[in-house]
C-alpha cells in the first residue's frame, strides 16, 4: 500500500510523515491572557487571585490552555524565552504517539501571551472603603491586639477603617474569610465568647459566587487562671477560662462553672502575715491590721501567705 499523499510505501492510508503533518498533536491553542496585578504581582487563576510569580502564572496559564489531539501525549515542556510588556513568548516542545503508528514524533510551537495587568480585588479593595466584615473586639488585653496586628500584617488584609468604641474597636475587613478564621483563632488560642452573623451583601462579578458581609463579635474572658473574683456571694479562683469558665470556690472547695457573659468583681491578691496557726490560722488584715481568723484554714507553712479580702473577710490560696 501506498501512501495517498505523497506515494511512498505504508502500512496505512497515510504515511507517518504524511500523517503527523495532517494530524498535529496538538489539537487547539486556546487564547493565551494572563491576569497578573500590577500592584502585588497575583494572578488570576481557576477564578481566584494566586500568590505566585510572573514567569509560573504564564507557564500554569499555557498548560491550562492546550488541548491535545487523539495521539497519546509521551512528553511536554512549555519554557519562557521572553517577557517584554503586555506580551510573553514561550517555546513549547511536545513528543507523541499517532494512534496505529509505532514511531514517537517531536513537535515544537512558538506561542505568544498577552499579559493583563491589572488590580487584584484585594487592591482594589485597599484603595477603597470597601469591606466585607466588621470584626467586634470588645475589652481586649494588649496581647490580643498585637495578635490581631500581627495576624493581618502576615495575611495582607485591608483595614477599610478602624473605629474605636467606648469598651474596644470595631475593624471594617476587605476579606470575610480571613476576619471568620480570625474570630475561630481568637476563640481557640484566648477563650471567650465568639458570636458570627452574616447577611447577603452582593456577587462577585468575576466568579459569580455570593458575597456575605459578616459581623464577628469577639470578647475574650474577663478573668484568666489564677484570678480571683467575687460572685454571687462567693470567693471564686479562675481554674480555666477557656474553652469553658470553671473555678473553685474558696470557702467550700467545690468546683463551679460560670457563664463568660457575667460580670465579676476581681480581687486584688495580697501579701498575708500569719499571727496565729493554732487553734485556727489567723492573719492580720491589712485594714484594720486586727488578727482575722481566715475563711478556709489549713496548714501553713510559713510566717506569710497569700491572701483575698472581701467585706472584712479574708481568704488564703
């Protein structure tokens, strides 16, 4: 049998040769535009903003975009050869397999990418008021707000306004996401309440996904371990104040529980001055300077213990 195009002898209706030249490996070439921004250097990639490099967004975004014929695909490799402006080239080298044909064959393209510079939603966000959650920081410790800071430095989020309130700040957020992990992380590594609510705010026009603007409501404990507090008529020391509020109630020893939300009056721990050990531990208040038998006595050892007072009482820990 004869080759139909050019005559030689084949096995088949069309030579190798003839055959490679009328049925390339690849199939299609997609339009090549590259989305990078022109302010981080993110491109847009499967409907979302990556952080990677010029030169990997082109390579991702040429891979993406190739579609092969039948043959069966041995090897590819896409390389840069230049990025100049809006327009990079890249050299692109396949090797394959025909099908009913034994002999591999090598192809090689010359390919063009436009490169679309533009914002990132998160820098547009940045030169605007826009955001998508208001975190709710209620009587935070210094640590919490370094936290914070230190949270949205690494993670890159705009601030569209902080505003401070008589017992905190509220943070305007560009990002609902991050602002939701925030909450949960706040919540794990500090304890306290963590209330989240949402309402549908608009869609996102590149990705047709709903945007929800979240409020984050985050207050952390009043009190932490080895706190004393006065509630409800008892003398409590803090235990956990965590995942949940427990204590000890110093007069009875018994283990409670209490809500985050309450109020507490904390006392101040002082330093005690054992006056008498027997029959019963007494000490001297520092009001009245009076020998003060204690509230819960045990054996001390020691001219000196530390001590809670409260309405003339006195407790030792």
């Amino acid at each position: 049998m004869k080759c139909i195009i050019c005559g030689r002898e084949s096995k088949r209706q069309y030579c190798p040769t003839c055959y490679s030249a009328n049925h390339p490996l690849l199939a299609k070439i997609k339009p090549f535009i590259v989305r990078v921004c022109k302010n981080c250097g993110r491109h847009f990639f499967k409907n979302k903003w990556v952080e990677k490099p010029i030169e990997d967004a082109i390579l991702q975004t040429v891979k993406s975009s190739l579609a092969f014929s039948e043959a069966k695909l041995l090897a590819s490799d896409v390389e840069i050869e230049s990025i100049e402006g809006a327009k990079a080239v890249c050299i692109l080298g396949i090797t394959g397999l025909n099908p009913g044909y034994s002999s591999p064959i090598a192809e090689h393209y010359r390919i063009e990418a436009v490169i679309d510079y533009n914002n990132c939603d998160r820098c547009n966000q940045s030169q605007t008021a826009y955001f998508e959650a208001v975190l709710q920081l209620r009587h935070p410790t210094l640590e919490i707000e370094r936290f914070i800071d230190s949270s949205l430095e690494k993670d890159k989020v705009h601030i569209a306004h902080k505003e401070q309130e008589k017992d905190g700040f509220d943070y305007y957020l560009a990002s609902q996401h991050f602002a939701q992990n925030l909450g949960e992380r706040l919540k794990t590594r500090f304890g306290g309440t963590l209330k989240i609510t949402e309402r549908l705010f608009t869609q996102n026009h590149l990705t047709s996904k709903l945007v929800y603007r979240v409020s984050i409501y985050y207050e952390p404990p009043q009190v932490e371990p080895q706190q004393v507090i006065f509630h409800e008529g008892k003398v409590i020391k803090i235990t956990g104040a965590k995942d949940k509020l427990s204590g000890i109630d110093l007069s009875t020893g018994k283990r409670l529980l209490l809500k985050p939300t309450e109020r507490f009056q904390k006392l101040e721990v002082l330093d005690g001055v054992i006056s008498k050990h027997h029959p019963s531990l007494e000490v001297l208040s520092p009001d009245t300077f009076q020998s003060t038998a204690v509230e819960n006595p045990r054996k001390i050892e020691g001219p000196t213990v530390k001590i809670v007072c409260h309405d003339g009482k006195i407790w030792i820990l």
